[in-house]
C-alpha cells in the first residue's frame, strides 16, 4: 500500500481567505491528478498568520470556507490537511482539519504547544495530541513549535500514528529540519512537513522512520527536502507495508521504554535556567 501525501509550499495571503480557499482547492486538483491521497498546507493557510485577530474573527468549523474544502475533497477524491485560525472557547486557536476523501472532517487539532513568547501569546492553545484513521492509515497532527518538543511526536506514536503530518510556519530551519529527521527516527513514524517558501524559510520536507535495511547498513530516511524558495507542489510516498514491517521489528518507539524513570516529565515545576516572562 503506497501512501503518498502532496506537500504546498507556498505562502498564503493575510485574512483574504477566499483567494486562499481558491489556492488551497487548485493545488488539491492537482496533486489528485498526480495520484495524491492528501494535501498538506503550511500552518494558518486558510486565513493567514496574521496576530492579533479577535475570537469572532477567526473560523469556525462549518465556515463557508472549511464547507467549499469539503466537497472539493468529496469531488476530487483526495483528502486535504486544512490550517487556519479558528474560534476557540475564550480567544482564537492554531488549529488544522483533517478531511477525508469523501469529504467529512474526521479530527481537527488545535496548536498545544503555542508561541506564547511572541504573537501568539494572544491564542488559546489545545490540550491534547490527536490521531485518527485517514483511510486505512493512522495520521497524526503537530503544528510549528510542537515538533520543537520531542513530546508532542512521542504522544502521537503512543496514540497510534503511523505518519506524523506538521503544517509549520517559521524560518532558521536547519536545526529544525534535523529533528524532525530524529522525531522520525525515534518513533518509527513517517513525518511530513510544510513550510511556506522565502528567504531562511521554505525547506518542506518529508523522513521515513526506515533509517537502515535488512542488513543493518544505515540508510537515507530523507523522502524529499525542498530548498528555501521554491513554490509549489512536493510529493511524499510511503510503502505502507514496508513502515509497518519495519516498526514489527525494530528497537525504538514504545518498545523498550523505561517509563518507571519518567516521572519527572509531569512536573510542571520551571527553574534556572529556563524561566522565561509570560510563562
């Protein structure tokens, strides 16, 4: 079973949602004409990233927008990881639909792990990591500063994902390119990121969890790497079979875990050197 996932890397325009929508739904078209099971967006495509913006302002879940997503995902029969800030309880969120290919929304995430030391201090941020089952395979959201926190890739693989999707929105990305390679490395999980394109931006890409082969040689696990400033579409394949025999077997994920010793990851305790204004 080949999995393959089409990957935006493209800037969207602030708070002009219906050119957005339209991008969103032109990329969709294409990547089914190139066999796409899902689009992934860079984060906050729909709407923008663009703060502060007030509650009522944001999206709300059955918003024209996420409605037109819908049936162009039911018609063109390819699913569609959807980003935009939405409407939360008290103050807006960073969050991501995950559309099915006949169109039905099967999970939305909202960003745990938000920005507070900047702009999005102005966010309510999720209380929980989500998987759900996209057709056969378990897929898992975090959005931008959520794959800076090993945490957030080892939730999503205790919950199940198979293949770990990441809308981001942030440039200096070298480091941050090499940790995602490690999230999947880890987890034993696939992991699939969109950035939008720019100077010290861009850098989509995609890590297979498969880091050596049968004869224990160690192997490229990068799928694709875009560079900083191209747009358009990048394409992820994933030999489901090949994944799932790999994570039977091999060493890492929830396999020899010594979570006796892990107690001290609850702790909401902060100390030298890390207190920081805000928190």
């Amino acid at each position: 079973m080949n999995f393959r996932t089409a990957v935006l890397q493209k800037r969207s325009i602030n708070r002009d949602m219906d050119q957005n929508t339209d991008t969103i739904i032109t990329n969709m078209e294409a990547a089914a004409g190139n066999h796409a099971d899902l689009l992934l967006l860079p984060e906050c495509f729909i709407s923008g990233y663009e703060l502060p913006i007030d509650n009522q302002d944001a999206l709300t879940d059955d918003s024209t927008y996420i409605r037109r997503l819908c049936s162009a995902a039911r018609q063109l029969h390819i699913g569609v990881a959807a980003t935009a800030l939405t409407q939360g309880t008290d103050r807006p969120q960073n969050s991501a639909y995950l559309i099915s290919k006949d169109g039905q929304i099967l999970m939305k995430y909202s960003k745990v792990h938000t920005c507070d030391f900047a702009d999005e201090n102005c966010l309510e941020s999720g209380s929980e990591f989500k998987v759900c089952d996209f057709h056969g395979v378990k897929i898992g959201i975090m959005i931008c500063y959520d794959r800076e926190y090993p945490e957030s890739a080892r939730i999503l693989m205790l919950k199940g994902a198979e293949i770990i999707l990441v809308p981001n929105d942030c440039g200096a990305m070298k480091p941050r390119i090499q940790a995602l390679s490690t999230r999947a490395y880890e987890n034993m999980t696939g992991v699939v990121m969109a950035n939008p394109n720019g100077e010290n931006c861009g850098n989509s890409c995609a890590y297979s969890p498969i880091c050596w082969d049968e004869n224990g040689r160690c192997t490229d696990n990068t799928v694709f790497l875009a560079d900083e400033m191209s747009e358009g579409l990048y394409y992820a394949d994933f030999d489901m079979d090949q994944l799932r025999s790999y994570r039977e077997n091999e060493m890492m994920g929830n396999t020899f875990r010594k979570v006796k010793a892990y107690q001290d990851l609850l702790s909401s305790d902060i100390s030298y050197p890390f207190i920081r204004k805000g928190q």
